[in-house]
C-alpha cells in the first residue's frame, strides 16, 4: 500500500466516525440529563480513540517519501491497531446509544 493509499485509508475511517459523531452529538440535545449522562460517558470514551486515529493519521502524514519504505510496515501495523481501538470504542458507543440509530 502506497503512503497516499494509507492517508486515505485512514482519513475515510476517521471522517466517517466523525461525521456519525457529531450527527449523534446534534440528535441527543433534547434529552433528559439521565439519559445524556450515559451518552456523554460513551462519547468520553470515544473520543479520544478518534484523536489516536488522528494522531496516526498525522505520524502517517509526517512521513518523509524517501523513508516511506522503511517505515511502511510498522505504521500500516500502527494504523491497524488505531483503527481496531477507534472500532471497538465505536462499537461499545453504538451498543450504549443504540436506540438513537434506529
């Protein structure tokens, strides 16, 4: 996989959970404080495993061409442990909250 393949790889993954995050985040507004607290301990909880995600992103993003050869196995190893964080935080997310996507 090329460096720009990984980038977009990633920033997909991560524009994804995003976009679903902040959509989540507009519907619950209404809710009652019980009900948001529980929501907003499960966003706390995914968060950050999106900023690591982001964070890999950059580490990925940060890498000189001429070193992409070298580095490509551990960061693509890198990415894939983000992306199964980001994955299962986003999966306990949806479990906690799950009556706001149906």
């Amino acid at each position: 996989m090329t460096k720009d393949e990984l980038l977009s790889k990633i920033q997909s993954s991560i524009d994804e959970r995003q976009a679903q995050l902040s959509a989540l985040k507009d519907k619950v507004k209404d809710e009652s404080e019980e009900r948001m607290s529980d929501i907003r301990a499960a966003i706390d909880d995914l968060e950050p495993k999106l900023e690591q995600a982001k964070a890999k992103a950059q580490e990925v993003a940060d890498t000189a061409d001429d070193k992409w050869d070298d580095v490509k196995d551990s960061l693509e190893e890198g990415w894939d442990e983000a992306s199964a964080k980001l994955e299962k935080g986003w999966d306990n997310f949806t479990s906690s909250v799950k009556s706001f996507f149906s």
